[in-house]
C-alpha cells in the first residue's frame, strides 16, 4: 500500500535502523496515504535524540533541534526526522515550550492532537496504531487522542486545527470534539495570532470551508478571532458563499473582506491577523477593484495588470454568485489589445517630459505622465514619441 514517495524514503529508516534506533513514518503523510491524497512531504520519527541523527546522516540541517527536528539530505531529497517526544507539562494553554525526548513511540503517538494524526507506519508498511486512527479515517471523523476536553486545554490551538482538518479533508467532528468546542473556545485567546492565522488560512484553502465555516459559528470559536467577535451576522451572510470556489488566499481573504468590513478598515483587521504587509497590499487592492467592479476601463487595466484585475474579477462576480468565466475572457481581450502593458513602455519618459516642458520635478510629472498614459491606453493617443510631445505641447502642463 506504500507509494513511490515513502518507498524512496525506506532506506532513510533502514539508515537509522542500521544504527540501532527505530524510525517509522508518522502524522499527516500516513493519513493521507490511508485517504489516498496527495502527500507533500513524508515525516519521519525516531527513538533517536537529534545529535544521534545528526551523526547518523552525513548532511543534515537544524530546523527545529529543540523540538527534536532535523532535515536529512538525501541525493535530491530532504526528510524531517522528529525525535519521539512527549510533551507533558503544559502551561497556560499553550505548547510547553520544552519538550522532552523519549524512545518510546507508543508515548510519542500519545501526544499528537487526533488519532487519524497518529499512526505510524514501519518501513514494511505495517501500520502501529493503537488509538484506531484508520478506523476513524474510514468513518471520516475528528477524534481527539485521549479526552477532548483534556487535549484542548493543553493546547487550545487543537481546536481550529480541528475545524482546519475538516476543511480540507471534508471530515466532520466527534461530538465530543463538538461540545468540547463549545465548551473550551474561550481558551483560543492564549493562542498567539500567527498560530491561529496559520490554520486560518489552511481553513479558508479547503475543500470543506463552507461547513467548516458554519462550525466556526456555531461552536462560538469565530468569537476568540481577530475582529471577529462583533460581526456574527457578517460571518454568517460570508457563509452563504463557497470560497472553495474562488482561486487563491488573495482572492479568498479579499472576498472575505468586502463581505465583513468597510474598505477603510481592511489595513487594521488583517494587521490583527499578522499578515504580511505585502500579502494585506494585495488583499487591499483586489478588495476595493472587486468593490468598484469597474472592468472594461483600459487604464485601470494598465495601472493594476492583468493578474491583480483577474483576482478582482473573480472576486466581484463570487459576490454576486455569477460565473466570472466571459467577464475573464473580456478582460483578457482588452489586455491583448492594450498597446501598452505598463507605464514604462510609454514611448516617452519623465526626463523627456521636463526638457520639452522645461520645468521643474514636481507632482504634475506623475499627473500627467498618467494622463498619457491614459490616452496610449484607451487607443486616444499614439504610443510614439513624436506624437506625444505633439501631445505635451498641446496641455502644455503647468
Ligand atoms: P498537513 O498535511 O497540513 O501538514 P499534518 O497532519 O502533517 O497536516 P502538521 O501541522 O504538519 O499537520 O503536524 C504534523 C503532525 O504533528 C500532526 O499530524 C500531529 O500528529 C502532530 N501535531 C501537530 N500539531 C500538534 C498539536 N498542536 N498538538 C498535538 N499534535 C500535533
Ligand atoms: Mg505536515
């Protein structure tokens, strides 16, 4: 049952067999191996302590040696290999900030957050999995290892990767896990945003986020996100929508955006969120073209291009429910036809504008090199230096 990515990655195991230890694959590859998705990367453990793996392999990289993670190299290939640990003392809520390493795998599988997360497979492909993961993945349910209850409050963060799992691998919860939700969301405000923020957007990328969504309501957990807690009925109404359907993160929290704020207050809510400030940039602009919906002005085109144009157009017709495959194709017409694609292959310049004006920098340069470019865009004026200082001559700018 083993595919071609963990065969490649057997002798890794066999290496550190060689040696003494024992190493099986683990987590979120083996589940989804038994689902028949897509693995992006396999994740090893190990009885071995991080300074053994590192002698053990002759290249390796230190990602996380204090939470027992080390990067293999392998020819073209790297693999984390995790040393088996438990993680005992929790305080406040949150991941113990030490972790202690441990070489029982038994203990190792105990720890981890749901029992379709923890199941380990041997390099023969022979799954150790004493809290019956497999079953709960045929039956497509969130399960907690151990109480629900117990595991939320040691770290409160298991509760929107539950509702991040449902999302992309269309599970739904156990109704333990549900009234624990319900019971324990308050606990999320010891999560640090980035954590949360990460899962976020694992939640709003899956398959599943229109229930995911529901679940975010109805277990009352929207109320310990940022900026969330006053804007139930925003929530709800965003809802009523399939993000599933729209391309990307952009497009997605943009969308997300016009639906629960004002444009004004974009910049301040994705802040709170820890978003990059390129990525908020992005989302901002896409919001406010979406909101606008203005798409067949040539001008706007050539300011923004084609990509950024593309995601509002997206955005604007999922808003109003409509496909956004013709007004796509329309745009893309009009970019095909665009003379010029951005405003440095205007045919004239800024220094050219001050000789043949004869003035001083100054914000007029920018106005009217937008002005020409404007009518180069709408087909008005020529895209030729002669014709433009024709142009200049004419406005003679002041
Ligand atoms: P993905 O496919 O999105 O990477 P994953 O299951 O691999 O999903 P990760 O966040 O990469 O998720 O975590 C790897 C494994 O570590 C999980 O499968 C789980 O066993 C364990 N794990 C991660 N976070 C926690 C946590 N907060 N509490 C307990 N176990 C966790
Ligand atoms: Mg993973």
């Amino acid at each position: 049952m083993m595919n071609e990515q963990f065969k490649k990655a057997v002798p890794v195991l066999e290496t550190i067999e060689k040696h003494g230890f024992e190493a099986v694959f683990v987590g979120g590859s083996v589940r989804d191996l038994i689902l028949g998705r897509d693995i992006h990367d396999v994740d090893i453990a190990t009885s071995a302590v991080p300074e053994e793996v590192k002698r053990i392999f002759p290249a390796t990289v230190d990602v996380g040696i204090e939470h027992g993670t080390v990067i293999a190299l392998m020819g073209e290939d790297a693999y984390e290999i995790t040393t088996y640990r438990a993680e005992s003392e929790y305080k406040d809520f949150r991941k113990p900030n030490e972790v202690t390493f441990i070489r029982s795998l038994k203990e190792d599988l105990q720890r981890r957050d749901f029992t379709m997360n923890s199941i380990a497979m041997t390099k023969e492909g022979t799954l150790i999995d004493p809290f019956h993961g497999k079953e709960a993945i045929q039956a497509r349910v969130i399960d907690t290892v151990g109480k629900a209850d117990d595991r939320f409050s040691e770290d409160a963060l298991r509760m929107m990767r539950a509702l991040r799992f449902m999302s992309q691998l269309s599970f739904s919860c156990s109704q333990e896990v549900l009234s624990s939700l319900e019971k324990q969301h308050h606990l999320l405000r010891h999560i640090s945003t980035e954590r949360i923020t990460a899962e976020f957007e694992k939640l709003l990328e899956g398959e599943n986020v229109k229930q995911a969504f529901s679940l975010l309501l109805d277990t009352g957990l929207y109320l310990e996100l940022p900026r969330f807690s006053d804007r139930g009925d925003q929530l709800r109404a965003a809802g009523g929508y399939d993000f599933r359907h729209l391309p990307g993160s952009i497009e997605k929290w943009a969308a997300l955006m016009v639906l629960l704020t004002v444009p004004e207050e974009i910049d301040p809510f994705l802040r709170e969120w820890k978003l990059p400030v390129k990525k908020i940039r992005q989302i901002k602009t896409v919001a406010s073209l979406a909101k606008e919906a203005v798409f067949d002005d040539p001008y706007l085109l050539v300011t923004h291009g084609l990509e950024t144009m593309r995601s509002a157009v997206a955005v604007a017709y999922f808003l109003k429910h409509a496909s956004w495959e013709e007004p796509l194709l329309r745009l893309e017409d009009m970019w095909n036809r665009l003379p010029v694609k951005h405003s440095s292959e205007l045919a004239a310049n800024g220094n050219d504008l001050i000789r043949w004006s004869g003035r001083k920098q100054g914000p007029w340069l920018r106005d009217h090199l937008q002005h020409l470019l404007r009518l180069v865009a709408e087909g008005k004026l020529a895209n030729d230096k002669e014709e433009i200082y024709k142009e200049v001559q004419r406005c003679n700018p002041k």
